[in-house]
C-alpha cells in the first residue's frame, strides 16, 4: 500500500486536533468558552466530529443543511451507509480525516435530499 501523503499543515492541524479526539468533553469544553466570549452562550445542534457516528445523527445535520427538506425516499441506500459508519467507527482515523469522513458523509445525504426533492417537483 502506498502511505499517504500529508502536508506539514495537515501534519500541524492534526497535531493540535488529536487532543480533542482523544477527549471530546475537551473539544465541548473549548467550543462553548469561545462562543461565550465571542458574544454567544452556545452554538444549538452543534456537531461534533470527535464523537462516533450515527446515521440518524448525520440525517438531521443534513435536513438541517438543507433547510428543512427531510425526503429521503426509499431506505435502501441505509444499509451501505451503516455499513461504512460502523467501518469509520471503528477505524482509527485522525482527526482531520474523522472531519473528512463527517463532511463527506453529510454532503451524501444533501445530495439525496436534493435529488429526491427535484423527483418529487
């Protein structure tokens, strides 16, 4: 297999974020003081990509990305993304790559919220 090539600003970032993956109540912790310093008490429905993954999770960050369109159709693509959350689960990825995972996840689900929606017009 052929390793992966990371930048010295990836190989930083994940430096600085493998705390917060190790203890995620840290990353929470951290989260809610700056949004209070910055003037807001906390960020509602925050996602925090240091926790294991749940489908139903990233389906509600999705309908929520997408303004309230919550058609998913049919339930035949859940089986391959709970297949691939529990691979992700159990990988031990870095924190930028669980952000990865975690982006790449959701913009799956926008994409069918949209496709089904334009099916339905």
């Amino acid at each position: 297999p052929v390793p992966p090539r990371i930048t010295l600003k990836g190989k930083i970032s994940n430096t600085l974020l493998s705390p917060f993956s190790r203890y995620p109540r840290v990353f929470d912790l951290v989260f809610n003081t700056s949004w209070f310093i910055f003037g807001h008490a906390t960020l509602p429905d925050k996602p925090n990509i240091f926790k294991s993954l749940e489908l139903d999770d990233l389906k509600n960050q999705a309908v929520r990305a997408c303004r309230g369109i919550d058609d998913f159709g049919d339930d035949w693509y859940e089986r391959a993304f709970r297949w691939v959350i529990e691979r992700v689960n159990s990988a031990s990825f870095s924190p930028i790559g669980k952000a990865a995972v975690h982006n790449f996840l959701i913009r799956r689900l926008m994409t069918r919220l949209r496709f089904n929606k334009e099916l339905s017009l």
